[in-house]
C-alpha cells in the first residue's frame, strides 16, 4: 500500500483544499489493490503469473465495497479550506457588547433569539422559561443593540394539549441572503413560525417535539398564532433515527428554490438520542416538506453529528453561492475546553455541509456568559456583523447577547446578583 501513502494520500488532501473534490483517487486506490492481490508471484521471479487463492477471492468483495464506499464519501462536495477561512474571517465578531436581553423575572431565563425585519424596525423573537414551562415573546429595536419587549407571540396555557406547557418559537421562512432584507418571507398568504413543544412540567427533563404554527397576519403585531393540531416530528415517530429518539426540538425553517432534496421547505431541527457517547448527544437532522404543515425526515443520518458533543440550535444565512448554518456546540477537541461555543459548518447544496475546524466564533469569556455561549443569530447590516446568542454564566443567570465586528462599546445593562 506504499503508493497510496506517499502519493495518493497527499494528493488527496491537496485536492480536497483546491476544491477538487471529485478527483477519482479511491478508484485508482482500488485498481493497486487489484494488481497487488492478483500478482502474488514471489519477487525472484521476473514475469508474475496471474491467479487468485480462496482466501483473495473472498477478500477481494470486501475491498471493492471499501474503495466504493471510500469514493462515494468522496464527491460529497467537501467546502475547499481557503473558502471555509474566508467564511470565518467575513463573519467573526471579535468585540463583545454585552447584554441587550434579560428575563423579567428572577425565576426566569431567556433563549433563542431570532431576528427579522420590518419596515424601519428589527424584531426579535425569543423564548421566556421558567421551571414550568416556556412561551414565546416578541421585542423591538430600531438599532439592534436597545431592544423593548412588545408583545407574546405563544403562551404556555398548561393544559392537556401536546404542546399545552412548552411552546419555545422562531422565525420561519426567512430571507437568508447576507446583507438582503431579513423579512420574515410568506407562503401560501400566511407567515409561519417553528416552535418545540411538550407538555411535561420540567423544562430540563421535558420530552419535546417539533411543532408548527402560522398567522395571516403582520407578524409584529399582537395578535394569536394558529398553532397546527399535532407535532411535525416527534421522537416516536415510525422510523426514527437512533440519534433523535429522545426530543426534537426547534428547528430552523427555509425555503429552498432550487430544491436540491426534490422539496420546497427544509427545516434543520435540534434533536437528542441515544448515541456513541454516554447519556446520549445533540446532533442537527433534516426534514423536508412540501407544504409546511406534513414533514418527513430526510436521509438515514443528521447532517451535523457531534458524537462526544453535542450540536444544535441551527441558524443559517446565504454568502454568494454558499449556505452557512451558525450552531451551537460542544465538541472538546475544538472548542478549547469551552463548555459550549458557537461553530459554522458551510454547504453548497444544504446537504452536504463542511464542518469549521477552526476557532469558534463566540466562546465564554465574560462574567455574563462564562458558561455557555450557544444559540447564535447573526445579522450583516451596514457593514457591521451583529451575533445575537444565549449568554449563561456560571450563576445560573441567564440573558441575550451581542457580539459585533466592529467596536460598539459596551452595553449597561447586567445581571442582578440573584440566579435562577
């Protein structure tokens, strides 16, 4: 196998970071590996004699369906290295402002910023939990950095329904372009939002499933949301996979044009099962659908698979031809010994996504979120990247928090010494 070693490989790995990710290497691989077991004369002989003993012969099968299964790996369209960098270096926010968001209560936490915007204004879409249940709230700002709560968009009614305790929302069906207009996009005369939704009293042990709800009206309004009956995608759902079989949670909805799984409407969903790791991992699965309200998964495995970690919380926005899903993560041998940081992984086809090797974009670091960072939305206007996330410190306080690419300053506001 030495010819491999020491051309093979490094061609490989050269390509893959020119972007020439469909060379045929495994097939020139699997075409050595023919000669070499076919040509068994013994080296003191000058002309090789060809045959083939039980033992190859058997052996053979096995090593084509590596070669094939090795090349099929191959062409998923890996993102080249230098473009991957660039991602990063376009949108990493160094300076971080601070708290914009805070919970009204001392029992309360707050979660999951989504951003859009309407007319002059921005809108956030957040969740407000406490050790009951979770709803959904609306704010809004005129400069992204002062935001004043306006209205409920979800409440938790706790009563019998599937979703009658848990209702933590998002922004569906966003426009995604980097720098475009970051509405909150209709379909079928209706804006629709995604939301997690359980009916157990715990919010920590709760088992969640993906809902969907949808409005015929100006979404920065009060007014109630029409929830659909029943969940999307539930973890007990006829042929679930192993690494979602516990919870799934909120997921990201877009639309997709071009529809590269064959399906109008994608939803990227944060999901918890039994995995590789003790106690199970969070992972990002995809489902499809043709009409928002009827979602099937897509695939036999999630996109993003973090299995001495954890990923989820999915974001994603569009740089030129390229997709970048903004997560939240846990992953040791990245994140620095960071107890969650906040990752992107690039796609061409919102498939086949490439995972960031590098530093993560926001990690702890402040007394507001020295233990976790997670969560991430993140906005390009006027020049200026803003990255919305979840910032908990190690009091068990909890708010939300911006980081920008230029300096800013820093905000006023900070927790008060009580924690949850």
């Amino acid at each position: 196998m030495h010819i491999y070693v020491v051309i093979l490989y490094p061609l490989a790995k050269l390509g893959t970071a020119l972007g020439f990710s469909r060379l045929p290497l495994q097939p020139l691989l699997l075409l050595y590996m023919l000669k070499e077991f076919l040509y068994l004369q013994p080296r003191i002989t000058t002309t090789p004699k060809l045959y083939m003993t039980r033992k190859n012969f058997c052996f053979f099968p096995c090593l084509l369906l590596l070669a094939t299964a090795l090349y099929c790996q191959s062409v998923k369209n890996p993102i080249p290295d230098k473009m991957m960098q660039d991602v990063y270096k376009k949108v990493q926010t160094p300076f971080k402002y601070g708290l914009v968001m805070m919970a009204p209560g001392p029992y309360q936490k707050i979660d999951g910023p989504g951003i859009f915007r309407r007319g002059d204004a921005w809108f956030m879409v957040y969740t407000i939990y406490d050790r009951t249940g979770q709803e959904t709230w609306l704010a809004q700002s005129s400069d992204l950095l002062t935001w004043r709560v306006k209205s409920k968009v979800l409440t938790s009614l706790a009563d019998s329904s599937w979703d009658g305790t848990h209702k933590a929302g998002t922004v569906a069906l966003q426009d995604l372009t980097w720098d475009g207009t970051y509405q909150w996009e209709k379909y079928n005369n209706r804006y629709w939002l995604s939301y997690a939704g359980g009916n157990t009293r715990s919010t920590e042990t709760a088992t969640y499933s993906a809902g969907i709800a949808y409005s015929y009206q100006d979404p920065s309004i009060n007014h109630p949301w029409i929830r659909v009956d029943k969940p999307v995608l539930t973890p007990s759902d006829a042929g679930t996979l192993k690494a979602e079989n516990n919870s799934i949670y909120r997921g990201f909805v877009l639309r997709d044009n071009q529809q590269f799984t064959g399906h109008p409407f994608l939803m990227y969903y944060n999901a918890k099962g039994d995995s590789l790791s003790a106690g199970g991992s969070g992972n990002i699965g995809l489902a499809v659908s043709d009409d928002m309200v009827r979602w099937q998964r897509y695939g036999n495995e999630p996109v993003i698979v973090h299995n001495a970690g954890m990923a989820g919380n999915p974001s994603i926005v569009k740089i030129d031809n390229l997709y970048v899903m903004f997560y939240n993560s846990i992953k040791p041998e990245d994140d620095k010994g960071a107890r969650s940081a906040s990752r992107f992984a690039c796609s061409y086809d919102l498939i086949n996504w490439t995972d960031w090797k590098g530093q993560p974009l926001i990690k702890p670091s402040e007394v507001y979120d020295n233990l976790y960072t997670r969560n991430s939305t993140i906005i390009h206007y006027k020049g200026v990247v803003y990255h919305f996330y979840c910032a908990l410190n190690n009091k068990d306080q909890q708010g939300i928090a911006v980081a920008t690419s230029v300096d800013l300053g820093k905000s006023k506001m900070a927790f008060v010494p009580t924690g949850f």
